[in-house]
C-alpha cells in the first residue's frame, strides 16, 4: 500500500462515489477505479459494495480507520518539520453557530491581522458534527456545545461557562406570558434547547412551539420583532437590552448555565499556528474559564 493509494480510497469512502472522489482529488475517474481495484487485489479482499453508490465493506471500515491515521501522520510529519515559530500553513476551525456570529469575528479578524502567513478557515456546524470532524482529523480544532462531554481521544484545551436567559419583546413583563410564545431555537439537538425544554417541564409546560432558526443573530431580531421568545447568552443581547429593544429574564442556574468547550483531537500536532490562536482566545473572549 501507498500513501496516495490510502488517500484515494479514504476520498471514496467519504464521498461515497468514485465520480465525486475523482472531482475532489482532481483525478479522472477511471485513475480512481484502477487504484481502487488494485488495491483491492493487493489485499486480496473486497472493500466496497459496489450498489448505488459506494459503500463500505466491514474490512473496508476497519482499513479506513488505518488510513486515517496514516494519512495525518504523513500530514503531520510534513507539518512538522516546516513548522516555524512564526505561525504559518493552514488553521482550520470548527463552530456552531452561536459562536461564529457572537465571538469569532473579532477574534479571528484579529488573528489574521496577527498572523497574515496562515491560511485561516472556519467551518459553521453543529457540536455532534464538529466532533466527528475532530475524530477524524478534518479540522484542527473546534468550539463545541454539549451537556455532558467526553472522549479519550479529545483534549479540551479550554472550557468557558456562560450564563443562558430567557429574552422577549419589552411588552412582556410576566415570566408566565413569555413562556405562552414560540420559541426561537436552534434545530433538534441543540443543548441549549434541551436545557430550556426540560426546564418547561418542570414547571408544567409540555406543549411547547419552535420556530427554528439557526442563526444567532436572526433569533435576536426575531424576537425583537415580536415573532416570539427565546433562551439565548446574556452576553449577546446586553446591548439591546440597554437600548430598550429586549427584556431578559433570569431561570435558575440549573437550566441556565452552558459551556462551550474548545477542543482537538490528543494526537493531532498543537502546531505553532494553533498554539498562537488558543492563546488569543484566552487573552480576548469574555468568558470565564472554568477549567
């Protein structure tokens, strides 16, 4: 086996399609079949079924774990060894939505400022799929929502901890009326939304509305506009609170406190580029940390 044959196979694997594999790596699609085929027979064994699509044999599962690992630590050792103590190459991060519109524009505004020899990208998703992505070495690192988090292959590099509140229009000054309105929310799987959720329970709200949207900012407005309530950081609607345009509402800390976790896979390379861009978030986000 080669390196690039490894990396063929895990491109097919993850599109699913030696057409989309072949537009991906740039390769014409009968290059993708032949190494495919060859690598088959190489290991004398089938690694995909070949049914609308292509899809993984249980041998082909196990060898894309393998090729996971030797391709990054191919990557890696290419990284490391043109890795510099002025940060350069590429810094990919992951976030969920809440925290690509509320604190990373300044921030990587700022590291890009910095560090102008980084290629810096950023990738919006939700926590589970963030994760996944981390797992398999896809980004560097991510910031990630979740109740109850662990995995021995993930290092935390930081946790911060922030206050959630309810928010309506400033009409409302009765914490009962508020709850009568939809909620504005992220989709199913949100922790935030099942922290809400499960305090409305308890206090004997079943029949709840949602209106999803999964954009911070959007929710914000909404609510500004009277479309109904939500359940959002304190920290990103203060100023509008300020100007008269929110009321917020205090629940207990049980339901209303979240963390946000930043994290990266135990053996991925903390290169300088990362080292550099977790010590800015400790020097410029507003959060507390509680490690």
């Amino acid at each position: 086996m080669e390196s690039n044959e490894l990396r063929i196979f895990k491109a097919v694997a993850q599109e699913g399609s030696i057409t989309k594999a072949a537009s991906t790596l740039g390769y014409v699609q009968s290059n993708v079949t032949a190494r495919i085929k060859q690598l088959e027979s190489e290991l004398k064994t089938q690694l995909f079924y070949r049914q609308r699509g292509m899809i993984l044999t249980p041998t082909g599962e196990k060898l894309l774990v393998y090729a996971e690992k030797i391709i990054h630590l191919f990557d890696e050792a290419n990284i490391a060894l043109n890795d510099s103590v002025d940060p350069s190459g590429s810094l990919c991060i992951g976030a969920n939505n809440t925290i690509s519109s509320l604190r990373l524009p300044d921030i990587l505004s700022q590291y890009h400022k910095a560090y102008p020899k980084v290629d810096l990208s950023l990738i919006t998703s939700q926590s589970d799929e963030l994760i996944n992505k981390i797992l398999h070495f896809q980004i560097d690192g991510a910031f990630v929502k979740s109740l109850s988090f662990s995995d021995n292959n993930i290092v935390k590099e930081l946790v911060f901890e922030e206050n959630l509140v309810l928010i309506s229009s400033p009409e409302y000054n009765d914490l009962e009326a508020v709850c009568s309105n939809p909620f504005l929310m992220n989709s199913v799987g949100c922790p935030n939304r099942l922290q809400l959720e499960n305090w409305l329970k308890l206090k004997g709200i079943t029949k709840i509305r949602f209106m999803e949207f999964n954009n911070l900012n959007s929710i914000i407005e909404g609510v500004i506009a009277g479309l109904g309530a939500s359940f959002v950081p304190k920290s990103a609607i203060k100023k509008y609170e300020e100007r008269g345009l929110l009321r917020s509402f205090p629940i207990p800390p049980k339901f209303s406190t979240t963390k946000t976790f930043f994290i990266r896979h135990k053996d991925s390379l903390k290169t300088s580029a990362l080292s550099k861009f977790i010590e800015m978030i400790e020097l410029k986000t507003p959060y507390n940390a509680v490690m």
